[in-house]
C-alpha cells in the first residue's frame, strides 16, 4: 500500500513537473500565430543544454520550413515565447520603420546596475529615454574626425603587427600562427591605446593583463548558460535576481585600468606637457566634468568604446584573413588595389582608406559569412499589428521577445547566390552593403538608431590592419583549419568552430 501512494505521488509530481514545463505552449496558438511543436525542457531549440551546434542552426530550420509562407512564426526557448521574423521587409521594420515599437533589447530586462554595472550602462543594454541620452553623448566621440585624429596611431600599432609577424615566421611554427589571437593582439593594443592612451605591450613576451581580461570577458562559464536555462525555464527570477554578465574581478580590473590612465593624462598636463592628440580619452574626461561622473561610472562609459572595439573587431580581421587566405586570387587582386593607393611611408592615407572599394567588398563579404550577431533578440515596447502573409495579421504585445536571424537571410540563396562561397563582387556596386540593408538582408553591424556606434572606428583599425598585412605577407590557410564556415557552438560573437591556424610568408 505505502508503494503504491509513494508511486503515485511520484507520478503526481511528474504530472505536475510536465504540466509546467508545457502550460505555456498555447501562448501562440491561442493568438493564431504558426509555428513548430515546442518540447518540454527546450522549446525549439533542441541543443540547448548540450550545445553541440550554435542556436543559429535551430533557427534556420525553423527558418527554412516557413520562410516561404509566413512573415513570422511562434517558437520557445525552454518556455519563454519568442516572435521569429522570417522576412527581410519586417526585419526592416523592426529595426527602422517601427522602431518605436521595438527600441529597446531583450537583454536589457536581464541585467541592471546591481548584478552587472559596467554592463547595465553599456548602450546595447539601455533603454527608452536613458539610451537615447547616452548614444547622443557618446555619438561625438566617435565621428570621422576624431577616427582621423588616432589614426597614426593605428598606423604605429600596424608596425607592430608587422614585426610581431615577421618574429614568428623566424619563430618558424609549424601549426600555423593563430589567427584569432593574432588578431586580438592588433585590437587590443589598438584600443587601449586608442581609447586610452596607455600600452597593453600585446606584442611583447610580457603583455599586461588587458588581454587576458578581455578574453575572460567573451569567454562566459557553464554558470552563466545555466543562469540562461533557468531564466528560461523559471521567468519569474527575473523579478528578484538579474544575470551578471561581466565577471567581477573583470570589472574592478577595468576600472583599475581607467584610473590609470587618468592618472596618467593628469600628470602629463601637471607637468605642462600638451597632449598631441584629441582623442577618445579627452572627450571621455569632458564627459566625466559634464556629468560629474566617478572612476566606475566613467568606467562603464568607456567600456562602450573598449567592448565593439576589442573582440568583434578581432573576430571580423580574424576571418577576413582566413578568407583571402583561402583564396590566393581575391588576396592578389585586393593587394593591388592597396599597392597602388600606397603612400610613401607605405600606408594608405586616412581620407584613401575608406575609398578602397574592393577592400570595402572583401570586409563586408566576410561580415555576411559572420556577423557579430548571428541574430537579434528585440523587445516590443510598444503594440503593434502586423500582417502575416497566408496567416492572420499578429498582435504584438509589449514585452513580446521578438528574434530577427541576421544570418538565415545572409545565408538565404534566394538574397545571395551560391551563399557558402567567399565573393565580395557582391558588394562591388556603388552602395551595394546600403541597399541590401535597405532590404533587410544584410545587417553586418546592425540598422536604425540603434546601429553599431563603434563602426567607423572598427572599419578603421581593420583597414589599416589588412593594409599592413597584405603589402608585406602572402597568407595562406594552414591545413589544420576547418575548410567550412560552421559557427563555434557557444559563444556571444559569431565565430568559426576551432581556431583560424594561418601561415604567413614575408614578401620581397
């Protein structure tokens, strides 16, 4: 008898278990809108706990089966509803046209100044009225003639990069340099000098700790999945318990290293020295005066500038290298058009940088092989009614997760032919990377208001980078590279699974 009542109460709580796992899975269905049958404990996406592929492959199969006849569909993550736009034209929407509607991003309801400082005042994470007012002070920071003002900078850390190879080619290593770190090596020294003035030493046998604590960063622990999985398995901790994103020691470490180098540009004027350049460490600082900011908010500031700087700007150099070294043609065709916009100090001019039209194509290519974001999580902020396709028109509530899959359309046959194969031809037309963002296809760094504030300073550093590299090396992929583009199965920027191994030869 006590068996049998243990049992069924054992089948009771499997009941229950089960019953809340799946109560929510007539959210879409209830307000029409299609989709594919959710599991319990995943939702759609099936590799969630094991991660053996990138959630992005999830989406593209959902993707791929109703792309043709719906604009959007209902899915889960776990038990969270999700709105997943399917066509271009409501990507654009989403991110321009109805921007109002969807200003704000999902991530932003995961995090506050408590649980994640540094991350809470980043503009990826703000909101509303708050963003609004950040972007437009930090909008002045980052204008051409303030890139233009660092730029010999940037053309002193290309030297580096510069000897820095040439010392591992007499290094000799078999296995190839790794590109990755090669990469993180160039925007790590190129920031921090940048942004504040100060030296990582990346090239050097004993670099400071900046690197290490970027790559810790991007690196997130098994926690912080688990932390996502319960998020989305239990919404209701959202109300008492917020993620941490940046690890503590990560932040004291940063604002360290802010106070150092405002240590440093206090002394240099204490001791009556002019500061050659206007650069984004003084605009920073006339922020702080204008805002009364302390070290750890100025921190948080700044941290806009380091973080699009830092690791995507590495990923983006780390496989354009790997591209055009896959393809020795493209590489020569590319190395004469920089060749003959070589200055005498052998450079590229600042105002000839960005007029180099096939150097522009090979980056934008690359960004739609991979994009910083393989896709978008929005937020409704405000209702809406849109209209889908062979289904009813949908009502968007506030708080609806709205998903837009950057790469399902960058990698749709029907927007690019032959989308697997690196041909940057296809942004070889005069405003070809505007008008295909224009038609939501391509959103290498995002659209609307809420586009990438760090671009231009990113594009710059890259140029610059690709400048350096390609006048002096031939690049080759080393064989123990992957041949295919499958994205890494964890990580937040978009990456190729295994390390980008490349072998470089010195030219005469």
């Amino acid at each position: 008898m006590a068996l049998m009542i243990c049992a069924l109460l054992g089948l009771l709580v499997v009941a229950l278990v089960y019953q809340y796992l799946t109560w929510n899975f007539g959210y879409w269905r209830k307000r029409k809108v299609p989709g594919p049958s959710p599991k319990p404990l995943t939702g759609n996406y099936p590799n969630m706990y094991t991660m053996k592929r990138n959630p992005f492959y999830d989406i593209k199969d959902v993707y791929s089966k109703y792309n043709k006849d719906y604009d959007m569909v209902g899915i889960f993550l776990g038990r969270s509803p999700q709105l997943l736009v399917l066509s271009p034209e409501l990507a654009h929407r989403v991110f321009v046209t109805d921007f109002k509607s969807f200003h704000d991003n999902e991530m932003g309801n995961m995090v506050d100044e408590k649980s994640d400082f540094i991350l809470a005042n980043n503009l990826f994470t703000m909101k509303g009225e708050q963003w609004k007012q950040r972007r437009t002070d930090i909008t002045p920071g980052l204008t051409m003639s303030r890139v233009k003002t660092v730029y010999p900078v940037t053309n002193e850390v290309c030297g580096k990069l510069n000897k820095y190879i040439r010392k591992q080619i007499r290094n000799g290593p078999q296995g190839g340099i790794n590109g990755k770190d090669l990469s993180l090596c160039f925007t790590t020294e190129m920031v921090t000098d940048c942004v504040l003035g100060l030296s990582a030493q990346s090239f050097t046998d004993h670099p400071t700790p900046v690197m290490e604590n970027i790559k810790n960063l991007f690196d997130q622990s098994w926690l912080f999945v688990i932390n996502i999985v319960m998020y989305t398995m239990f919404p209701i901790i959202r109300n008492f318990r917020r993620l941490r994103f940046i690890p503590l020691s990560v932040e004291k470490f940063f604002v360290s290293l802010m106070q150092n180098a405002i240590d440093a540009r206090e002394e240099q004027r204490a001791a009556g020295k002019q500061f050659e350049r206007v650069d984004f460490l003084d605009y920073i600082l006339q922020l702080a005066k204008k805002h009364n900011l302390n070290t750890r908010q100025l921190t948080a500031t700044t941290m806009t500038f380091l973080i699009d700087g830092f690791d995507t700007s590495a990923t983006l150099l780390a496989h354009a290298l790997l591209f055009l070294g896959r393809d020795a043609k493209i590489q020569q065709r590319l190395r004469d058009e920089i060749k003959a916009n070589l200055n005498a100090q052998g450079f590229v001019d600042f105002e000839k940088l960005h007029d180099l039209p096939f150097l522009d194509a090979c980056l934008q290519e690359t960004l739609r092989h991979f994009p910083p974001l393989a896709s978008s999580n929005k937020l409704c902020t405000q209702r809406i009614v849109i209209p889908n396709r062979k289904g009813p028109a949908v009502t968007i509530e506030p708080g609806t997760a709205v998903i837009v899959p950057h790469a399902c359309f960058m990698k749709d046959e029907e927007y690019f032919p032959n989308p697997e194969i690196f041909q940057p031809d296809r942004f070889m037309e005069p405003n070809a990377a505007k008008s295909y963002r224009d038609r939501g296809v391509f959103m290498g760094f995002g659209d609307g208001p809420r586009i990438c504030i760090g671009m231009r300073f990113a594009l710059t550093q890259i140029k610059a980078a690709m400048v350096e590299v390609l006048t002096n090396f031939e690049v080759k992929v080393n064989p123990k590279t992957r041949k295919d583009n499958l994205f890494h199965p964890f990580g937040v920027v978009t990456k190729l699974e295994g390390n980008i191994w490349l072998d470089f030869e010195e030219r005469s």
